[in-house]
C-alpha cells in the first residue's frame, strides 16, 4: 500500500456523458495505487440521503428552491456520515456528483442565483472541497441520446433542451473559476480515448501529490 494522504475526488457532467465508465477507470487507477477508498454518489451516498434522492428524482413536482435545499440536505447527511469518516479513516472517496452540479443544475439551471447556493456550500460543504474533479464534458445532444437509451426518465432527464445547454454553460463556469481543481475530458470521444485521458489525469493528479 502507498502512503498518499486521503484524497476527495468527484465526478461531473451533464446527462449521459459517462460517469459510470469513468469511475470504473478512476477506480482501477486506485486498486492499481494500492490505496484505500470508497465510491459514492450525489444525491445519495447514504441512508437518509437516498430517501432524499428518492424524493428529488421520482417526485411530480419541486420548487427549484425545495431542490436547492433537498440536493444540500442530502449532501450534509452524506458528508457528515459517509465523506468525512472515510477521509478521517485515510480512505479515499470518490462521489459521482458534489457540490459542481448544484451550481450548474440548480444555479444555471434552475435559474437560482449563485450567491445562495455559495451560501449554503459555506454552511454545508465547508472546508470538505473536493481535492480534484473530473468534468466529463459532453455534447448536449449527444449526451441526451445515450442517456435516452437506458431507462425511464427521472423528473430532472425530463427537462427540455435548453435546460441542459445551461448546465453545460453553468460546468464552463465552474471549470474557468477552478482550472487547478477541475479537469475537463472530452467525453463526446470514443470510450478507449475518454478511458485514456482519464487515466491521465489521474497520473498527473498522482504526480503532483508526490512533490
Ligand atoms: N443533480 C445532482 C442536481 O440537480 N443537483 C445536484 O446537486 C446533484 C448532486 C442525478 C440527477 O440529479 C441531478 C443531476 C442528475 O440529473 P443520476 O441518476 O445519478 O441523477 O443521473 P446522472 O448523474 O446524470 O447519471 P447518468 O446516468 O445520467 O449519466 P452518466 O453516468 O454520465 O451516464 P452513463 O455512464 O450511464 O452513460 C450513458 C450511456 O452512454 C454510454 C454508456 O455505455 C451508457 O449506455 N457511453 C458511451 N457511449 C459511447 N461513447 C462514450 N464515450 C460513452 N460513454 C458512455
């Protein structure tokens, strides 16, 4: 086993751009690493969390708001019983969505302004960022029509197109603010390309946590 310190790494992106083969690659990474980890997910990732997602994914209708709040509420249960333990316990985590995708899917969106999900991130989110993100970005149409291919549609895959290209515009936002935390692939590649640069930026990830 390695010594690397815990690390918080999360996964983005807009419908269907393949965050189930990227984390399948970004765990690969870490067996090969020898290091310690857990996966997870947003919304969910725990107990009470997954009744939230429930609630969120499956319901008739919420107001954007109760959406802004439900995505915070499951995310603290999450934190405070799942990430942070895990981190303090030196594993790894690894979450298929955080704190990026209430930003983009509730703020660009939703139309939410930014200043009041930056105040609960504050409150909820705290100290505990993600070390490093993985954005897959992916063409919004090409998105949808993989996305369109599995199952029936939650609440959130039903919206309409333009919602989705303000969640691609709202991820941009993100990646220009960040550029030392978030990673952009590009995700409208076949899956050996997108496997590849995955790998690659885990590598230099790794890197950089040796220096
Ligand atoms: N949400 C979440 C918010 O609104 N606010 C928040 O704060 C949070 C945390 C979660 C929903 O909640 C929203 C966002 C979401 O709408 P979910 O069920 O977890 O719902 O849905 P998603 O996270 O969007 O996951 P998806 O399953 O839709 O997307 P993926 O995981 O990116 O898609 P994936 O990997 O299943 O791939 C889709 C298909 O494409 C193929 C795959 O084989 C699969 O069939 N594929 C490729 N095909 C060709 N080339 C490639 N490179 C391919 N990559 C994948």
């Amino acid at each position: 086993m390695t010594d690397l310190k815990a690390q918080f790494v999360t996964l983005e992106g807009s419908e269907g751009a393949g965050k189930t083969t990227a984390m399948h690659v970004i765990t690969e990474c870490l067996d090969a690493w020898q290091v310690p980890y857990i996966t997870s997910r947003e919304p969910g990732g725990e107990y009470n969390a997954e009744q939230i997602r429930e609630l969120l994914l499956h319901s008739e209708h919420l107001d954007a708001k109760t959406e802004l709040l439900l995505m915070f509420a499951a995310r603290n249960e999450h934190l405070v019983k799942v990430i942070r333990p895990a981190l303090a316990a030196g594993k790894w985590v690894v979450s298929d969505r955080f704190v990026d995708a209430s930003y983009a899917y509730q703020g660009y969106g939703r139309g939410i302004e930014w200043s009041n999900i930056e105040f609960l991130e504050q409150m909820i989110v705290a100290e505990t960022q993600p070390d490093l993100t993985i954005l897959m970005d992916v063409d919004t149409q090409v998105g949808l029509e993989r996305a369109a291919n599995r199952s029936v549609k939650d609440r959130i895959e039903k919206e309409a197109m333009p919602f989705f290209e303000n969640i691609k515009k709202g991820y941009a936002k993100r990646l220009q603010a960040e550029p030392h935390r978030i990673k952009s692939i590009d995700a409208n590649a076949n899956l050996t390309a997108v496997k590849n640069d995955i790998v690659a930026v885990m590598q230099a990830f790794k890197n950089g946590l040796n220096q």
